[in-house]
C-alpha cells in the first residue's frame, strides 16, 4: 500500500503561513537573558546615598542580625550553615541592585536641590563600577515619571545623573514610575535613544524598568494587557517590571491596613505580569514591605519573622526579587533565599541526574522541566547558596558543560 503525502503546493502553502509565525514567536519570546536575575533591588533616597552606603547597609545589617541570631536560626529551619552563608554576603556583597530614588522616596524638593542630589548620585553610581564586587552590579536611578506634572521634572533630573556620571555607567538601568499607557514606552524609546547618540552608545545600549503601580499598566481602557504590550513595545531595552505594593493597592481601594505584596489584588496584577513577561527575557519583582525592624527587640523580631514569610511565599510563587527598603531586610532576604534554594538543590540536582542518565530515577521528566530544575541551579549558585561541588557530590553528570547544552536546547543528553 502506498502512502499519501501531502501535495507539493500544500506543503509550501503551510510554509508561507508558518514561518511569519515562526519568526515573530522568536522575537516576541527570546527566552531568558542568560545572566543572574538579582535577588533584590534597594531602593534608597539620593539625598541618603553616597559610595559608601551598600557597605554600611551591610555593616547595618550585619549587626541586626547578631542581635537576632535565634530567631534566624529557627527562620532557616534549623539550618546554621543558611545563616552563615547569609552572613557571609552581608559581609562581602549585601547588595546586589540598587536604585537612587528621586521619585517617591525623594519627594518634591527645590529644583537646585534636586539637580545637585542628581549629579551626585550620577557620580555615585560611577564609584561603584570601580568599587565592584563589592558594589552592586547593577545600580541605577528612579526618576519622577511620565505624568504631564512631573515629567519635566523627571527628564532634567536623568541628564543630570548621566553628566554627574561621565556618560552611561556599565550596569546602568533607570526606573520609570506608574507607567499607565504604552505610549509612554514608546517616549523612553525615543528618550533613551537620544541619550545613547549624546553619550556614543550603540543602539540599544541603555536600559529601563517599568513600574507597574497603577492598574490601568495591567488592564487597558479597551480590555487588553498593557503590560503584555508594553514589553513587546519596549523590547530589548526594556528588562523588568517592578510591582508597586502600596500605590497599586491604594487605587484598588484596598485601606491601609490591608495594604500588602500578599493581599490577592498584588497577587492579581503580578500574575498578569508574569505570564506577559513569560520567555520574554523580562524579569518581574515583587514589591516592598514597608514595615521595618527597627524599635524594640520584639518589634525587630517580628518585622523580621514578616518579611522572611513574604519573601519565601515570592519565592513560592516564582517571583525570584523584590524590594528591599531597609538594612534589616537585607537579613531575611539572604535567609529566605538562601534557604529556599539550599533547600531545593538537592532534589533539583537528583532528579537531573535522572534525567541526563535515563536509567535510574521515579520520575521521568520532560526537557521543559529539566529546564526549570537547571534554573534551581542556577539561581541558587548566584545567591551564593551552594557550591558546584556540592552538586557534584549529589549528581556528578550536572556539569557546567551539560546544564550549557540543555539551555542551549539540546537537551543535554548524549548524542
């Protein structure tokens, strides 16, 4: 018996149809960026900020947690050597992102003022690319936003910033504020363009976040997913969305009281955004708690037993960073996410083994979770949670060479 093929002319009439499609999904969809998503990002006023600051916010932090050591032994579930590596980064590299806010956390100041906190800052943020590792690697700048009040504001401020800065410094990326219509991704577009042709950058060389504070960034007047847009309208100089806790709750309504990354209209709008930011390369963070630990002993453990839940339930909900606006949150930071990948590195790396050797293992795993297991990997190594060796110990086939080819799509599996 003869099988039937499919005719010639059908065969190039589904290819014509199918390769459009085939290339949008490749630039609408790249995948992940291949470099670390940080597992936080501060957020401190400019007129606070100085060279100095990541240090002493480490210093701070280290001495918080000395004075609550119990407390965060029992948060690491018993766990010494979680704390200790928490610890250690507070020693070495407390931050890892950090934003110079001229925005809310600023406030409205006299416009001389303003402009010399923003070429300072500007010069700050030079000092760290020299000061690197143990500055942040990636620092920028929050400006006022895009709103007809204040843009003009906003823009003056980030050329000052760049010309106290000598230019655009490696690492650089500006926030922009309550974005509220995808027009105004394509403004940053035209701005960030025309600083790259005043400061000699190629195209595409500056970059910037959204923050998504206001609902109209997740649901537009005609019923569509502004934030889907705006990433695809940004493209590749747009690199995150940054979830707004208290202006967004306050324009849904929600009273003080109740304001909070884990009430369900946070959790709304963050599931929007994850699934639009999905194989996009566009990384989301949560928001910011702001209660701090600061006052009396039980105050300062009960602020740090809050901000561990939040950042783990983050954790849960694969959302890998968020605000931190306090030296003590650096504490509960480096515990929660050191402890969550310490804790799933083992499983995670077991169950590659079993799926490079396919021989030996309960669960069979698809290359797509595969994937996600490398990420366990892979973030956990960046917040310094375990070492490759100690993966090697558990599962000697989950070499750097075999997690390249697996993200490479080859599955990583012999030929």
């Amino acid at each position: 018996m003869t099988a039937r093929g499919l005719p010639v002319d059908v065969r190039a009439r589904l290819e014509d149809l199918l390769r459009p499609v085939d290339e949008d999904l490749a630039a609408y969809y790249p995948g992940d960026r291949g470099i670390a998503q940080p597992a936080h990002t501060v957020y401190v006023a400019a007129s606070d900020v100085d060279p100095g600051t990541p240090a002493s916010w480490g210093e701070h932090a280290t001495a918080i947690a000395d004075s609550a050591s119990d407390l965060l032994v029992e948060l690491a579930g018993g766990d010494t050597t979680v704390v200790d590596l928490a610890r250690q980064r507070l020693r070495d590299n407390p931050v890892e992102d950090l934003r110079i806010d001229l925005e809310d956390g600023y406030g409205w100041r006299d416009d001389a003022v303003e402009d010399a906190d923003a070429r300072r800052a500007g010069e700050t943020l030079a000092a760290w690319t020299r000061l690197r590792p143990h500055a942040p690697r990636s620092a920028g700048v929050r400006a006022k936003g895009l709103g007809e009040r204040e843009r003009g504001r906003g823009l003056r401020t980030l050329e000052l910033v760049l010309d106290g800065a000598g230019g655009i410094p490696d690492g650089f990326v500006f926030t922009v504020p309550k974005l509220r219509d995808v027009r105004q991704v394509d403004a940053v577009n035209v701005l960030c363009a025309a600083f790259e042709q005043a400061h000699g950058l190629p195209d595409g060389g500056l970059r910037y976040e959204l923050q998504v504070e206001i609902p109209q960034a997740v649901l537009g007047p005609g019923g569509r997913a502004t934030v889907a847009e705006a990433i695809h309208r940004g493209g590749r100089r747009l690199t995150g969305l940054h979830y707004g806790t208290y202006d967004y709750s306050a324009a849904c309504g929600v009273v003080s009281a109740q304001q909070s990354l884990a009430h369900p209209v946070a959790d709304h709008a963050k599931a929007v955004m994850q699934a639009a930011a999905a194989q996009t390369g566009v990384w989301i963070s949560d928001g910011s708690t702001q209660v701090v630990p600061a006052g009396s002993t039980e105050q300062i453990h009960a602020a740090l037993r809050r901000h561990h839940a939040l950042v783990v339930r983050s954790l849960e909900r694969a959302f890998y960073q968020g605000w931190d606006m306090h030296p003590g949150h650096l504490v509960t930071r480096w515990v929660a996410v050191i402890g969550f990948f310490r804790s799933a590195m083992p499983v995670a790396a077991q169950r590659l083994q079993s799926y490079f050797d396919r021989r030996s293992g309960a669960i069979v795993d698809e290359p797509a979770t595969a994937l996600s297991l490398a990420s366990v990997l892979d973030r956990g190594a960046a917040a310094g949670a375990f070492t490759a060796a100690e993966v090697a110990a558990i599962a000697p086939l989950c070499t750097t060479e075999r997690l390249a080819e697996l993200r490479a799509g080859g599955g990583g599996l012999p030929t």
